[in-house]
C-alpha cells in the first residue's frame, strides 16, 4: 500500500502513465521531424511548439520510468527522475505564456516575425533556465531527519510527501500564475479580435455601392477633382485604433511567415479613392459608373461596363483583404482555445489532487491521482494535437507529398519487375532454339 492504494491500483496507475507516455513521444517526435525536414511546418508559432516539444518528450522519459524507482528514494534514477519532472513539466506552462507574449507584442508593439525570432533565444533561457535553478538546487537539501526534497510521490519520484507545501510553492503556484496571465493576454486579444470582427462583418455585409455601404462625399472643384470618401461605421479614428489591430499572422491564421509584415499592417478604417469627377458618373438608379468623357447637363451619360468603377474595385480590394484578416482573426481565436482547453485538461486535475493532499492531512484522492497520471504525461500529445489543427493544410500537403513518392516508388518497382520478364522469356527461349 502507498498513499492508501492497492497494490491493483498502483499497476494500474504503472500502465497509464507508460501508455500515455509512449503516445505523447510519438507525438513530439513527429512535430519535432515535420518542423525539421518539412518546408511546410516554418512558422513561428510551430517553432515555438517545436522549442517546448523537448521539454514534453524528456518529461515522457521521466513519467516513462514510473514507480521503477519509488522504493529507493536515495538512488541516482530516483533524484534524476524527481529532477527532469521538475524541470520540463512546467516549461510546457511556460512556453504557452511566451506564445501568449508573442501575441502581445505583434497585437500591440507592432513586432514582427523577425523581431518575433530575434527574442526566442531569451524564451529558450527562461523557459528552461528558470525552473533548471530550482530543480537542481533541491537535489542537495536534506530536512533535520535527513530527508530530502525529492523522494516518493506515489505515482513517481518528485517531490516527497514531507515537503509537501513546497509541492504549491514551487511548482503549481508557479504554473497557475503563467495560466492567468496566458488568460489576461488573451482576453485582451480577444477583445479586440471580437471588435474588429464586428466592424468588418458591418463591411461586407453591406453593398458594394459606396453610397449603401456609409456616407460619402463628393467635393467638386473648378479643377473637376473628386475625392470618394468612406468613413468607418463605427465613428472610431484609426489613430485611436492604432496602426496594428490587424490579428497576427505569425502562425496562427496559417499563413507564412513573410505574411506577418502584411498582417500586422492598419485595418482600414477609412478609404480615399482619387478620381476625376468628369469620369464618375451614376445612374438613374443611384450607382455609379466610370465613363471616358465628362457628363453633360441635360444629356443621357454613356453607359460603360460596371467594372470599369475604380471605386467599386477599390472596396472590392478592401472587402477581400479584410475578409483574409477576419478569417485569420478566427484561426488565432481557435487556436487560443485548443491551448487553454490543453492547460485545463492537464492542470485542473493535478492542481485539485495537490490541493486535495495538503488540506486532507496528506491523504490521497483514488480519482484526483488517477485523472493526474493520465493528463500529466499526455502534454506532448495535446501540443502535437493542436500543432497539426492549426498547420492542417500543411499536414495535408506532407501526406500528398508521401502518398506521391510511395505511389512513384510502386510504380517504379512495378515497371522494373515488368521490365525484367522479356529478359527471362528470352533467355529461356534460347536452349530450344540452340537444339
């Protein structure tokens, strides 16, 4: 008996934690192999996903071991399992923030994905480097029994049941303050996602006709020059939206990374199409026209096709580029959701379990222990899980790619099999001919 389990209970606790494990391993080992051999993997936030699929796949190498090591609390597998938890588990928490921070500072200070990269190595050291410090300075203390830090922990070496609230203090405190502010960046982000969505969809929901889609103004001067103007619908300045509302596109709206300067560009709020007043003209049914010779009083214009209207193109340009950054803005909320649905999934239940522990006199919850030894070590597989929702047309492009090269490979083999038979006939052939 541990921590009141049966002995059925603790082989079962064994077997999730290895299946789990070996999942999750295929699943770093494939973002790790697509991001390095696929040109169709290169954007930033896989890079990132790919930075923290290390710490998931040497986690799963520490949860692989078990309880291999439980009953020998003082051993070298012991101390190195109860560290490598305590170093990589959390760095998964960590690398979601630096995402989060990404979004920040391409939503809000205009970076992009080259000033994006320039500050992934601070990532690599703070992800890792941080938690490395604690975690290894806790393999040399001892308390006055001389007992140390790392020890059993019923499901793994880590940290010991008698230092149980520095369980909390150094490791799921931690975790939970990187989840709220993941969650206040992203609230914030949302926010603005959720207003500018607001006002395109007021945009392309309305007419291509510039008089239907808001007020505009013709001004005609002695000089016959005219400016067509388009105010925002909502009244807002694009100088107190700032010039980078525009979602990112540094890898969650799918697109490449030389997209990023594009999509962190000003979301019009305003269009100005210069043209000739002589050479825009409108029907009787109040559209407009754009016809080669200036109207006259009292005379029927020309009537020339619709598609010459250099303002109709001018808000056609604007609805499709504005419907590309709206259908971005909806990757990157999608994408927030499958990483917070992710920390949830892995966190809630472990974090319940530790709460659980040290407000019960250190007793164990069957359920909270059994739900914590499934989710914990799947933290590669959720990555891998959300690494391929937001690069699906990448995966389906790698996948066509190798059905391609298996299919030309049978091929191959086919014909050189067909290539071989006239020889054998032939030569079989030629002992009845010699008699």
């Amino acid at each position: 008996m541990a921590g009141g389990l049966s002995e059925g209970q603790l082989r079962a606790i064994v077997i999730i934690e290895r299946v789990c494990s070996s999942i999750s391993m295929a699943g770093c080992l494939f973002t790790i192999s697509t991001f390095c051999f696929s040109k169709y993997f290169s954007k930033s936030i896989n890079r990132l996903v790919f930075y923290a699929s290390f710490g998931n796949l040497i986690t799963n190498v520490a949860t692989m071991i078990s309880r291999s090591y439980i009953d020998s609390p003082n051993s070298a597998g012991c101390q190195a399992q109860a560290f490598l938890i305590q170093t990589f588990m959390p760095a998964d928490v960590y690398w979601t923030l630096a995402m989060a921070i990404n979004v920040y500072l391409t939503f809000y200070h205009k970076y992009d994905a080259r000033a994006l990269r320039r500050i992934e190595p601070i990532y690599l050291l703070c992800c890792y480097g941080l938690p490395f410090i604690p975690a290894f300075v806790f393999i040399f203390i001892k308390n006055r029994e001389g007992i140390r830090i790392y020890g059993p922990a019923i499901s793994w070496c880590w940290i010991s049941n008698e230092w149980d609230v520095l369980r909390v203090a150094a490791f799921y405190a931690l975790v939970w303050v990187c989840i709220v502010i993941t969650m206040t960046i992203y609230i914030g982000a949302g926010r603005t996602i959720y207003k500018v969505r607001k006002q395109v969809y007021v945009f392309q929901s309305s007419d291509l006709d510039p008089i239907s889609i808001d007020e505009v103004t013709t001004s005609h001067q002695s000089t016959d020059a005219a400016t067509l103007t388009m105010e925002s619908m909502s009244g807002i300045e694009p100088s107190k939206l700032g010039h980078n509302m525009s979602p990112p596109n540094y890898g969650y709206g799918g697109g490449s990374s030389s997209e990023t300067a594009t999509a962190t560009t000003t979301r019009p709020q305003s269009v100005h199409a210069a043209t000739n007043l002589s050479n825009l003209s409108n029907r009787s049914d109040g559209s407009y026209y754009y016809a080669s010779s200036p109207p006259h009083r009292g005379s029927n214009p020309p009537r020339t096709g619709g598609h010459n209207n250099v303002a109709t193109r001018a808000f056609r340009s604007i609805r499709r580029r504005n419907h590309e950054r709206d259908n971005a803005a909806w990757s990157y909320t999608k994408c927030a959701l499958l990483f917070f649905t992710a920390m949830l999934i892995t966190w809630i239940p472990s974090s319940a379990n530790r709460l659980y522990s040290l407000t019960h006199n250190k007793s164990t919850s069957v359920p909270l222990e059994f739900m914590s030894v499934l989710v914990l070590p799947l933290q590669g597989f959720w990555n891998c899980l959300v690494y391929v929702t937001m690069s699906w047309t990448a995966c389906k492009n790698l996948f066509h790619d190798m059905w391609l090269a298996v299919r030309s490979a049978a091929i191959s083999r086919l014909d050189r099999i067909r290539g071989r038979k006239p020889s054998t006939d032939s030569q079989a052939e030629i002992p009845e001919q010699a008699v």
